[in-house]
C-alpha cells in the first residue's frame, strides 16, 4: 500500500510540473504582448500620479579607496521595489504561477542611476532578471561595481575618517512622476558586509532629498548613501608614528643631559651623521638602479667610467668577472691594447675604416678599374683582379655584413653586462663605505663619553 502512495504522490508531482510550464508560456505570452504592453508606458492606473518607488543598497565590499585620484570603489547590491499596474494576473487562472522572471529590457524598470559615478561605462550594474508577482510587485536586485567620487581629506592622516556619498536618483522623471523613497530609515544593508583590511566600515546612513532647481518648477528627488569609513592605523602607528616618535624622543634626550658635558653635541653630531648616511644611501641605491637597467641604444659608457668601475675599482674591492680575473697586470695590458688598436685603425684609409675591409682589396679594385678604363677584357687572367676574384669580394663583403651584425649584437650584449656589472661594484663600494661609516661614527661617539665603561 505504501509503494502504491508513493507512486501516485510521485505521478501528481510530475503531472502537475508537465502542465506548469504551459501555464507560464500563456501567462508570459499574455503579459508580454506588444498590443497590451509597452516598455515606454509608466505603469500607473492614473497618469497624474507618482509612481512609487522603493530603493536600498546592500554593500558588500569596499574594494578600494583611491586618495589621489579620490575614487571609492566598492561591490554593492542596489534593491528596487515598484508596482507596475499592467504586469497584474489571477494566479488560479494560470495554474497557480504566483511569479515569474523577466529580463528588464522586456518590461518597464525606473532609470535609477548613481549620479557621482565615476565608472567609464557610468552605469557598473549587472542586470538581472525582474522577480513579477502576480500583484504587480517588481523586485529588481542588479548587483555592480561602483566608482564613485568622494572628496577624500588627509589632513588628519593616519587618523582619518572618511565620508562618501553614494547619490542615486532617476535621470529622467521628477518627482511627480517618480517618486523614489528610501526602503529602510536605517540607511544600508550592511548583514553580509566583507571587512575591509584598512578601513573599519562605521556606518552607512540614508537620506531622501527633495530638490527644487531655479531652472524648473518639478520637484527631483535622490536617495543619497554616506559611506563612513576609518584608516586602520595599526600599519601606521608601528611603519611610520613608532620610529618617528622614537626619533623625536632620542632628540629630547639630548636636553636631559648636564650643560658642562660634551654629550649634547656629540648625541647631535651622532644624529646629523646618521641623517646623512640615511640620505646618502638612497640617492647612491637610485644611482646603482640607473646604472643596472642600462641599455646599448640609450647610453655610451664613457671611458672614465669603464677605467674607475670596470678596472680600477673592481681591482680594489677584489671582485672579478665570469672567467676574466682583474688584476693591475691586466688592466695595464688592457689599456695598452686600446691604444694600438687606435694607432692601427688611424693608419688604415678611410675608405677600409667605413667599410671594415683591409687597404689590399681597395688596391685590388682600384687597379681592376683602371684595368679595364684603359681597354682591357675583364676576362683575362692577366688582370689585376680576376672575376672570380671579385666574386670572392662581393661575397666576402655579404658575409662581413652578417660578422657585423653578430658582432653588434655581441657589443650590445656586452655593454649591458658592463653596465651591470658597473652597478654592482659601485653597491659593493658603498655597503663597505657605509659599514664603515657606520662602524667608525657609532665607535667615535661612545669613545667620546667619558661614562661609556664602568669602572
């Protein structure tokens, strides 16, 4: 007997979702028809009414807070309610269909739109389908991702507190036609809030506002959200206020100190010295960065640079290359090359310069030519130059093309890898500089105190 139940429950359950779905295509045929409804029309049972309009935001997440360009984006749900008059059915007449879900552009919805955005696209909502009672109650839920200007003050940072308004109203009706009203006197939903890592979310009131401009007599209403949010200051307090106030307690210091002791001015000297370092090391880091990211088509290593940085220097601090060790021998050697290919390049024509060829195939050439203006056949193997000579020529020159080009790209690859090479011994030099400094000073300045050691 059981079973027998279970199937007849079963076949009612089925039978009945068979015949829903044609109830909805003739409900959704009906409503929808172009002869009974238009998008354009607002859906009012009198013209001369306002239709009523019920709005809400649900925020989910501040994404950011841009100060500079003062910009609040955040996720958020928008809520609107309204009565449409032509979107009404007896549900017992389509087979008990209470509701159905419409894609906006099929049926009338308020153009409420958030008029301090600052979204390239101006409107960031997604749209989403219209839940239609069988009453003509709309409920609209689009959710986006809002950009919206906010006048954004920093004169109390890191102790801050922001408020950004969030200004919604309708683009086209004024308030006899549309009358937009806040759906809770609370302000916004804030149930499923995310909690933002730098800013503490204190509240987000609402307000209506009724507005009379002098250019029209209508009335325009908005429904304006206040964001108010607070820095987290823990990042902060121990990044940027704990060293500064430390610093300031160290100067303070000073003044605790007997006037007849040399400790004041030394503490100050310490101080000064310490400063400097500081602002010594960040415009040398700024040097090293410029000399690392160095390229072949940009800058030219000049010669007192490759003497101090890739010879000299290196020399000194004892570093070395991959598979080239610098000593003084070489470094001399080195130099006395440079000169003697000098030497060598100012000899050579400047005809074997431009071109890179030796003076022998110039000479060759240039008697081949004077060869043949004085009548004779370029055939004959009494000449100068043969064909088969100038053959080889022309195809030595191809390949002296594509040596070039290797040997430019090799260049090139070379002068990057000096450069960085350059950038890593002048950060060599100051870390030994500065530990140096730093060494000397800290010992110089608790020598100086004649309490330093207890007796």
């Amino acid at each position: 007997m059981s079973h027998i139940l279970c199937i007849a429950l079963l076949l009612h359950v089925v039978f009945q979702s068979s015949i829903q779905g044609p109830h909805e295509k003739r409900l959704l045929n009906h409503l929808l028809n172009m002869d009974y409804y238009n998008t354009l029309e607002r859906p009012v049972a009198n013209e001369s009414e306002a239709l009523e309009v019920k709005f809400g935001l649900t925020l989910q997440q501040i994404i950011d807070v841009d100060e500079k360009n003062q910009i609040l984006t955040t996720n958020a749900w928008l809520n609107l309610e309204w009565n449409d008059y032509n979107l009404r059915w007896n549900d017992s007449e389509y087979g008990g269909v209470k509701d159905l879900r419409i894609t906006p552009n099929k049926i009338w919805r308020p153009d409420v739109l958030m008029y301090n955005s600052a979204d390239e696209g101006f409107d960031g909502t997604y749209h989403t389908n219209v839940v239609v009672r069988h009453n003509g109650n709309c409920l609209y839920v689009p959710p986006g991702i809002f950009k919206s200007t906010c006048k954004i003050d920093i004169t109390w940072f890191p102790f801050d507190d922001q408020n950004c308004d969030m200004k919604f109203g309708s683009w086209t009706y004024d308030g006899n036609q549309l009358s937009l009203e806040l759906k809770d006197e609370a302000g916004g939903d804030l149930s499923d809030f995310i909690t933002n890592g730098e800013w503490y979310l204190l509240g987000m009131p609402g307000k209506k506002n009724v507005l009379v401009y002098q250019c029209c007599p209508e009335p325009y209403i908005d429904v304006t959200f206040t964001i108010q949010i607070r820095r987290r200051t823990l990042y902060y307090f121990f990044n940027l206020i704990v060293p500064c106030v430390l610093i300031s307690s160290m100067a303070l210091l000073g003044f605790t100190l007997p006037p007849d002791s040399g400790e004041k001015l030394t503490l100050g000297t310490y101080f000064n010295c310490i400063m400097f370092m500081v602002a010594s090391s960040v415009v040398l880091t700024v040097v090293v960065l410029n000399y690392h990211h160095r390229t072949a088509d940009i800058h030219e290593m000049p010669p007192w640079v490759k003497s101090l940085f890739l010879q000299w220097l290196p020399w000194i601090l004892g570093l070395n290359r991959p598979g080239k060790k610098i000593t003084r021998k070489t470094i001399l050697m080195s130099n006395r090359m440079k000169e003697l290919e000098l030497k060598e390049r100012s000899s050579k024509s400047l005809l074997a310069n431009v071109l890179d060829i030796d003076d022998d195939f110039r000479h060759c050439t240039t008697a081949n030519s004077s060869f043949m203006r004085s009548g004779g056949i370029s055939l004959d193997d009494s000449g100068p130059c043969t064909m088969a000579q100038r053959e080889l020529q022309l195809i030595l020159r191809e390949l002296q093309f594509i040596t070039n080009r290797m040997k430019k790209a090799d260049e090139e690859a070379e002068i990057i890898s000096d450069w960085k090479f350059a950038a890593m011994v002048v950060d060599r030099f100051c870390l030994i500089v500065f530990t140096l400094f730093t060494i000397i000073a800290t010992v110089a300045v608790l020598l100086s105190a004649p309490h330093i050691i207890v007796q």
